[in-house]
C-alpha cells in the first residue's frame, strides 16, 4: 500500500478522523514529561494536531507527519505546534534533537523492520536521558488475530492494511536498548467524527535513552 496516498485520501475526505479530543494518553504523558522537566518533544505521525495540541500547553512541540492534507489540518487546528511534512523513517538529517517523544498509535502499523527503523530513528532524535511514550495495539484486543498473518503477532486485518499485536515482552524487546521506566495497558476509545466509537486494548511503554 502507498501510505501517502492512503492518508492524504483519508484525511482530505473525512478530515479531522478521530475528532478533536487527544487520546487520554497524552496526558499521562505530560505527568510523566513533566516530572523528567521536559522541554522539547517531538510527535511522530502527528496527524491533524488531535494530540499535538495538548502537549503544545506545556512544551515546545514539533510534529511530523507524512500526509501533507493531515499538516494542512494540523496547522490550523493547533497553530502552536510546528509541522513537518516527512516521514520518521527516513534518517533524520537536521540534526535537532528532543527532550522527550511521544508517539500514539504508530508503531504497530509497520512490519518488524520497519519498527526497529523508527524506533531507532526516534532514538537519534533524543537527547542523552530522554525520555520515549509510545504507545501501540496489545494482543490482549480483541481485534487480534483476525486476517492473514504476515508476520508473528502481525495481521492484514483488512486488506492492504497491517497491524502488529503486541506483547508485554516483545514490546520491552523492541526498546531493549533503553531504560524501562513504566509499561502497561490501558482502554481506547475513539470517537470518530460521525460520533460512532471504538473501543480498543493499547499497551504503552515509556523507556528513558540511555
């Protein structure tokens, strides 16, 4: 599948997807940034600002997301945020880094290379001690398991589109190269623009560079 080409679809169809509320995990995430006196942070997969505009209250926030319609929505949705048009798994060659990370949902929609590649990408974006908030789909949903596996633990669960169902262990394996300093589960609820919902087990893990 083009990722481009699917999210600029998207986005410039149905616009602001997900709503406008951010997902309570970024509030966990502000405590959590805040307590490491957190400055910077740097949203990859950004979207339309849906959860850049609430960490934007507290830090200095730069997005980037690969959709071009989804920037256009961001910067006008969350002005104090910056947006970059790109993609996190292109090396990153400005050379700037962060105080902290978060990065919603993202994660488990790429392919074991893939995954490594953008974690490490996000790890060169942190400064020494920084601190990452990722968070990603749990085998504990429901949802997992459904379509054809192309990977272990990964499923084409509708065509064209993949998804990686974590465990606790595979996913303290992904970032085994930092310090662990909180993993867990939590309930999602979506609210789409139409007002119909979703409901969806996420596990997140915040890891600190080391």
């Amino acid at each position: 599948m083009d990722l481009d080409l699917y999210w600029n679809n998207r986005f410039l169809s149905q616009g602001m997807i997900w709503g406008q509320s951010p997902s309570k995990t970024v509030y966990n995430a502000i405590e959590i940034f805040k307590s490491f006196q957190v400055k910077t942070v740097l949203v990859p997969g950004s979207g339309y600002g849906r959860n850049t505009k609430a960490l934007s209250f507290s830090f200095q926030v730069d997005g980037i997301e690969i959709s071009h319609e989804a920037v256009k929505l961001a910067k006008d949705w969350d002005p104090h945020s910056n947006f970059i048009c790109g993609s996190v798994l292109n090396e990153p060659i400005d050379g700037k880094q962060y105080d902290a990370i978060y990065c919603y949902d993202l994660l488990h929609l790429f392919l074991f290379e893939d995954r490594i590649r953008l974690i490490q990408n996000c790890s060169k974006r942190l400064k020494p001690s920084g601190i990452m908030f990722f968070t990603c789909f749990s085998d504990e949903d429901p949802h997992n398991g459904v379509g054809r596996m192309v990977e272990e633990g990964t499923f084409e669960y509708v065509e064209g589109k993949i998804a990686h169902f974590f465990t606790e262990s595979d996913l303290i394996d992904h970032f085994r190269w930092g310090t662990l300093v909180d993993i867990g589960s939590t309930k999602e609820i979506l609210t789409y623009n139409d007002k119909s919902t979703k409901e969806y087990i996420l596990r997140f893990i915040i890891v600190r560079k080391t």
